[in-house]
C-alpha cells in the first residue's frame, strides 16, 4: 500500500515539473517574442527584455502549477 501511494506521489510530483517547466518556456518565449517583434518597440533584446522575461516565464511556471493541481 505504501510504494503504491509513494508511486503516485512520484508520478504527481514528475507531472507537476513537467507542467512547470512548459509554463515557463510558454511564458519565456512569448515575453521574448514580443520584445523582438511587437512593432513601436526597439526590436533589440537587451538585458531588461532578458530579466522581464524571466520573470513573465516564473508567473507563468506558478500559474500552470497552480492551474494544473486542482
């Protein structure tokens, strides 16, 4: 009954990371997309793109994990 309930545990935990690191690359990549492409903005990636899109990439990671677990 344990390695079973410990199993799933597992299993949860792994599904849990894989989502989290989705959300994140999602949020990354959008962020930095739009920096690159949306038209007015200086289509340069400089380090506060870098460091906003980390964040963005951080909310989103908490997000998914939020969404996704119940």
């Amino acid at each position: 009954m344990i390695d079973s309930e410990q199993g799933q545990d597992e299993a949860a935990v792994a599904r849990r990371r894989r989502n989290g690191i989705a959300g994140f690359a999602v949020g990354f990549l959008v962020s930095i997309a739009f920096f690159a492409f949306f038209p007015g903005l200086p289509h340069v990636i400089d380090w506060g793109a870098i460091i906003v899109s980390i964040v963005v990439g951080g909310v989103a990671r908490w997000a998914a994990q939020k969404w996704l677990s119940g």
